[in-house]
C-alpha cells in the first residue's frame, strides 16, 4: 500500500476490495495488489500542480525571494507530455490557487513564468486533465491587471488558456475565482459548450466588489446568458448578480439551492416572471449590505417550494428604519413561502436607535401560522423587550422546533453559526 494512506483509508480500500473474504491470511496475501488503487486514491484529488512537475525531467527547484518553487527549465519532450497525461487522466478533483508563485508581470529570466507558459501549451487538451469532475479555479488578487490597463500579459495570457484548457465534458461542479479585469477576457459563452453536465456553480469570489472595479454589465449578462443553457445546474453560489441573472436562474428547472450576494442596488425590477420558476428551489441563502435589494427579491417572484431561508445583512448602512424594514420582509415571506420550515437571519443594523417595546414579537407574528418551523432565529446586536410569558406563549405555536430557544439573540461580534 502506499505510505501516504492512513492506516484506516488502506484497511477499508483492502475490506471492501476482498469483501467476505476479510480473514487476515487473505488480507496479508492481498496488501501488494492494493498499491495502484491506493495511490489512485491520493492522485484523485489535486491541491496544486507540482506533483506532477515532480516527475518531469526538466522540474527542478528554483529558489525565490518569495519561496522556492518548482519549474520547468527546458521544453517539454513527447516523454514529459506523456507522463503528464498519464498522471493528470488519475485526477477527478482539483483546487488549484495562482499566487504569487505565477508573477504578475512577464520577466524574461524569470523561470516560473515560463514553465507555466509552457505547461499551458499542450499538443491537445486531452494531455491536461481530461478526467476532471470538479475543478475549482482561483487566481489570486496580486495577479490582478488593472494596473496595466487591462492589456493582458504572457503570464495572465496562460492563466486564462490554463482555465479554458481544464474545461471539459466530464465537469459536474466549477468554480472559479478572478479578479474583476480578467473576466473581460474569458470565453464565458463556451462554458455551457464545453461543460454541459455541470450540476454545481459557484461565480466571482468573496469581497467581490471591494477587489478592483465592479464587474462589467456586459460580463455579467454574458453570465446571465451562459448560466440559462445549463440545464442540469442543481446548486449555485454567485457574487454576481443582475435581474438577467436571477431571470436565468429562475428559469433553471432543476435548481435546489441557491446561494447569491445581492448588491445595494438591483436597478429598476422587471415584470414579475409568469410560469413555472424556481419550480425545484428548496434553499435560499441571500448574502448583502441591505435589506432593500433583499426585499425587491422576495417580492418579484413566489418561492411556493422554499423550505429553508438564511439571510445574511451584517451592517445595514441603506435602511433608515431597518427594524420595520424587518418586520415588512417578515410579512412577504411568510405569504412567498408556506413551505418554510427553516429561517436564520443575521442582522446587526447600522443605526443605534433604541429597540421598540415588545420586539421581536412584530418580525414574529407572521409566522404564527407556520406550525411546520423547525428552527427560527435572529443573529443580531438587538435585545429583546418582549416578556418571558409572552415569548414563551409564541413558542407554543412550533410544536416541532428542533433549536431551543427559538430565537437567538446573539452578540455582534458573536462568531456563532448556525
């Protein structure tokens, strides 16, 4: 067996291999026929592509103000192109970071740039990957180029042919992360093209509109356009959003959960949509800076078959009267969705206004009805000046809660999840 494996992951590849036969005569006759199936195991998933350089004649390691790093210092041979689709047919997952170790800039006598050029010119893309069931892909900010008038570079060059070369049939699950200047440059449209199966989409990253200028309209309608052809999306997380977005998304007939940051502003919102939409949609997860947008979401369209809802609005800076704008948001879900049996909200309000008498009883009065709620909380910095016998009268109407109490009031600094 390979030594990598722990000795739990090699005793339960071995069982399940020899199945009834599991006697320890057998098990001692059979430990050297498990070696490839183990180290099939550990190359299935991929965190970064040097191991495979490892195996490559050119690879060496190159010492950098930075770190060391391994690179390719000659062309790659017909033997090295072989060796590289032999060992990345194997992998089935990679998460794969560009950092610092792929520079920003091109540099004639700089080795790292041009073994990775290299490496993202392959005879075919059959040589790269071509196995691959999910790939996540995330180019870190540093190699952002705004600051070279987003004219792209030999380096961003490879990285973008890297990202269209890892594209293929195969691919259940994508996500993948940039800077806003290089989503310009992408071939959005072939996603759906080259990857028709894809079950799970995750877009744009974290902070997206705090790393460089926000993403183009163009780009995301781009999205809008290429997210409506994929007809077996199942799960979704965006840091992108437009209405052409959530239209296309809505229209996604097997969508089951959905996870979207909402900007401060949506922009004027379109006709409510007629049909069947969201017709599978069982988890809504909205991210935002404001409960307005949230709001314009909820009314556009009807969630019949939402069971589980979870909010997140940390600092409320657009609300004058957040507390109200609560309690009104309360009132159209509670008539958007008569399935719901799950609701977390995460609020911590700009203002300091005192809280009102009898609160939170007004945010749940609309879900009196709701006898199905499994859980109902608030994550906030609001105290509670509803009393206990009151309270305790309101819990009586979820005779299935499964978190007690009911309604967390938590601090704001609290890191607690749910």
């Amino acid at each position: 067996m390979h030594f990598c494996l722990r000795l739990d992951e090699i005793l339960r590849e071995v069982f399940r291999c020899i199945e009834s036969r599991s006697t320890l005569c057998v098990l001692a006759r059979t430990c050297s026929a498990f070696y490839k199936p183990a180290t099939d195991q550990i190359w299935e998933t991929l965190t970064a592509i040097e191991p495979i350089l490892q195996h490559l004649s050119p690879a060496s390691l190159v010492g950098k103000r930075t770190g060391s790093y391994f690179a390719l210092l000659h062309p790659l041979s017909g033997d090295d192109w072989n060796i590289i689709r032999r060992l990345s047919s194997r992998v089935r997952r990679l998460h794969i970071t560009l950092e610092n170790n792929v520079p920003s800039h091109d540099d004639v006598n700089d080795t790292v740039s041009q073994w990775f050029c290299l490496l993202t010119s392959p005879p075919d893309s059959s040589f790269l990957f071509p196995n691959l069931r999910a790939l996540s892909f995330d180019v870190d900010r540093n190699l952002d180029i705004s600051g070279t008038g987003d004219i792209l570079t030999g380096t961003s060059q490879a990285i973008i042919r890297l990202f269209h070369l890892l594209l293929g049939s195969h691919l259940s699950a994508l996500r993948f992360e940039m800077p806003t200047s290089f989503y310009p440059h992408l071939d959005i449209s072939s996603i759906p093209v080259l990857c028709p199966n894809i079950h799970t989409l995750s877009l744009g990253r974290q902070n997206f509109y705090c790393e460089g200028a926000p993403i183009l309209d163009e780009v995301v309608y781009r999205f809008s356009g290429a997210v409506s052809q994929l007809r077996y999306l199942e799960t979704v997380r965006s840091y992108v959003a437009s209405w052409d977005l959530l239209s296309s998304l809505a229209e996604a007939k097997g969508l089951r959960k959905l996870w979207v940051h909402l900007p401060n502003t949506l922009g004027p919102r379109p006709t409510r949509p007629r049909g069947n939409i969201f017709t599978q949609l069982r988890t809504l997860d909205i991210s935002t800076g404001s409960l307005t947008p949230c709001m314009e979401l909820l009314r556009w369209t009807s969630f019949k078959k939402v069971t589980g809802i979870y909010i997140d609005c940390p600092v409320s800076t657009e609300d004058r009267d957040s507390l109200q704008t609560l309690v009104d948001m309360s009132y159209v879900i509670s008539s958007q969705c008569q399935n719901l049996d799950f609701l977390w909200i995460v609020f911590s309000p700009f203002d300091d206004r005192e809280t009102p008498t009898g609160w939170p009883r007004p945010m749940l009065e609309p879900y009196q009805a709701f006898h199905q709620l499994r859980v109902i909380a608030l994550q906030t910095s609001h105290s509670l000046t509803l009393a206990d016998n009151e309270f305790e009268g309101m819990v009586k109407a979820w005779p299935h809660l499964e978190e007690l109490p009911p309604f967390y009031i938590i601090a704001q600094n609290s890191s607690t999840l749910p």
